[in-house]
C-alpha cells in the first residue's frame, strides 16, 4: 500500500477517534453515541453491516439496540438467546474475537441470518465493558473487501472501550425500552 494512502487511512481513523470522544464528552444522548460509534467502526473497518447489542439484565439475553446496514429496519426486533451465537459467546467469555468464516463457526446462531434472509460471511465482534463486567457486544460484519484484520479490531475495541461507561451511565438514569422476542 502507498505511503499516502496508509497516511490517509491512519488520519481517518484518528479524526474518527476523536469524533467519538468529542461526542461522548458531550452529548448524553446514548442514542447519538452507540449510532455513531457502530457507524464509525462499519466505514472505518469496510464493513457491509454492524450492530451494538445490550445484555438484559433480568434475562441474559442480548437485545440489538444499534443496527447498520440493508436489515437494520427489522434486526432491532431480535435478540439473541443467553450464551447463544458469536455474540453469545464474547459476552459471556469477555473476548474480542474474528471469525473468517462464520457459518462454519460452531458458535453462529443461524435462526437470526434464516429469518431476515442474510448471510453472515465474516465479523468482528468485543465485549462492551464497565469496571470489569460485560454489557454488552459491538460488531462488524462482512468485511467488503479482504478479511478482517486485527487492526480492525483493535479499532472495535477502542470505540468500544469510549462508549461503554457512557452506555452504562445513561442506562442507569433512563431504563432501556424492552425489545420483542424473536
């Protein structure tokens, strides 16, 4: 890759960093903060599609709170099961994780892709965390060009790591609207 255009990539994602800590010092709008952060991770990762998901904590459950790309209309109304797909998995193992090929991955939850008619190439997925507890997951999916790096990655994790204890703190102060079951 040119040197220029390394340059360019690095600046993108430095502007983009500090954006979202612009953003998180300054607006309490949770809405505002995880929308922008998945959407940040989705272009700076050339990923087709990302969620945010939260863990209900009455259920263990995972409810998708932000969601980008062609399904984001309807993904809102799923959840994932306790312990249950890739996101499952981070949640409860409190690890940041690529997956190449995740339909062949044992740990994919297949009724979400089946419902929606979506295929799930690739994705990234880490844990949001707060003072050492999970709570939820950021994810990017299908990578549109090349695999996911662990550069990506890390990437994730640092917005991820911005956005949690903002996450967490506004939760607090205003309960999150139950999602339906899927």
């Amino acid at each position: 890759m040119p040197q220029k255009k390394t340059n360019d990539i690095a600046q993108d994602k430095l502007k983009a960093m500090m954006e979202m800590a612009a953003l998180v010092n300054s607006s309490h709008e949770r809405s505002v903060i995880m929308d922008h952060a998945v959407k940040s991770v989705c272009r700076l990762t050339g990923a087709e599609a990302g969620s945010l998901l939260l863990i209900d904590e009455y259920t263990g459950h995972l409810d998708f709170e932000v969601v980008t790309g062609c399904k984001e209309d309807l993904l809102p109304f799923f959840r994932v099961p306790k312990g249950q797909g890739i996101s499952g998995w981070v949640a409860q193992n409190d690890l940041p994780i690529i997956v190449p090929d995740v339909q062949a991955d044992e740990r994919f939850f297949k009724f979400t892709d089946k419902e929606l008619g979506f295929t799930t190439r690739d994705m990234i997925a880490v844990p949001l965390r707060v003072n050492g507890a999970v709570i939820g997951v950021l994810q990017a999916i299908n990578k549109n060009s090349g695999a996911f790096s662990h550069d990506d990655l890390k990437l994730a994790m640092a917005f991820a790591n911005q956005i949690a204890p903002v996450i967490n703190r506004t939760d607090k102060e205003q309960p999150r609207p139950s999602t339906a079951n899927a």
